[in-house]
C-alpha cells in the first residue's frame, strides 16, 4: 500500500500536466491540432527521468501548447501566431528540441521523440492532401455575430481551390459582419476583401469577401489563399 501511495506522489505532475494540456487544446477550441498537440506532452510524460526535469519540461511543452492554440482560438492573426498546421509538425519538432536534453534514457528517449515528429510530419501530409480538394473550415468566419440568422450556401470547388459561403440577414446585417470580421484579425486588402494571415514558417492566409446585398443581409464567401 505504501508503495502505491510513493508511486502516486511521485506521478502526480503527470496527471496534472496531462489534465491541463487537454483543457488548453479542447475548450472551446475543439479542431483536430489542437487535440494532437497534447501527443508531445503524453510521450514526454513516458520519456522524463525525474520528476524535477519532468515538471520543468512539462511545463515549457505546456506553455508551447497555449501558444500554438490559444491565440488562434481567440482570433488573433499575424506572423507570430502558429497556423493550425504548424500544431502538426513544429510543434512537435520544437518540443523534441525542448526535451531532448533531459531524456531518462538517451536511445530510447530519442527513437520516443523522432516517433513523435515522424507522426507530426504524417499527420500534417494527411491534413494538407484532404484539404486540396475540400472546402474551408470556419477560419474565424463562424460562428457569426449573435443575432443574425445565417444560411449556407454550397459554396464551390474547383481547380485545386474551394470556398465556402453564407448568407447573413437581420439588422444591420452587413456592418455587423464586416465588425467581426475585423475582430477576428481581418484587415482590408481591397474595398471587397478582407484577409487574414497566421503561421510562423508558412503562412495561412484566408480571405472573406462581404457581398452587401441589402441594409439587413450580407453575403460572405472565403477561401484559403
């Protein structure tokens, strides 16, 4: 029985780290590389000799994780905030970086961590191929501003390009989206395009274009550049 309370006092940062990481990459965020930035922290967790360089590095994977997720969750846009890609495959790349002087036992700690970047760089392949020929995500677009009644078109796929668009009606429908819009990180390119840019190595740029089609309904198409 004591030994199974030493080894729970000892593991206890583990659960810790580990509740913390899925808080931080599942609310209210919920896109797929949010979820699989947690990996880095799981294999970490396996990999740590001690639970002094465990928790150290525990918590630089977990503060690399907040800033790999939350800024985009917030909308926040610009060459310093990680693309939804780049949760793929630099930020475990980064975090191999991070835990690779404090593995327990240097020949398996490496193949746990080359492991992990190799899943990185497939997970990213998988991601980029479905996304050649399917249409955006909400890319900050949706969830619309409350009050407004939104109604989706087919949107369109074509030479290698797709796009998404709604309908947007209700009082004063048109200047409510373009406020939300720029709230969540669109700039004006043109008077009819509104762009917005993320990813620290490779951009992710997506545009939105608001179509007034009356005082109180707006249509907005976007696409990834």
């Amino acid at each position: 029985m004591s030994t199974l309370g030493e080894t729970t006092r000892l593991h206890w940062w583990k659960a810790a780290l580990l509740v913390a990481a899925v808080i931080v990459a599942t609310f209210p965020w919920t896109a797929p590389a949010s979820v699989f930035g947690v990996v880095p922290i799981l294999i970490w967790c396996f990999l740590a000799r001690s639970r002094e360089a465990g928790v150290i590095v525990g918590l630089i994977l977990l503060a690399l994780l907040v800033w790999f997720v939350v800024p985009r969750g917030l909308g926040w846009s610009g060459s310093l905030v990680p693309s939804e890609v780049e949760v793929y495959w630099l930020y475990p790349v980064i975090a191999a970086v991070v835990c690779l002087p404090a593995l327990r036992r240097v020949s398996t700690g490496v193949l746990g961590l080359v492991t992990m970047v190799l899943a990185g760089f497939l997970a990213t392949a998988v991601v980029l191929l479905g996304q050649l020929e399917a249409k955006p995500g909400d890319e900050g677009v949706l969830p619309a501003p409350s009050g407004l009644r939104i109604a989706e078109g087919s949107g369109y796929c074509g030479s290698g390009n797709c796009s998404r668009e709604v309908t947007a009606t209700g009082d004063r429908a048109p200047d409510l989206m373009r406020e939300h819009l720029e709230s969540r990180g669109f700039t004006v390119r043109t008077p009819e395009r509104l762009c917005r840019a993320t990813g620290l190595v490779f951009t992710h740029e997506v545009c939105a274009e608001p179509k007034r089609i009356s005082s109180d309904a707006v249509e907005v198409t976007w696409y990834v550049n």
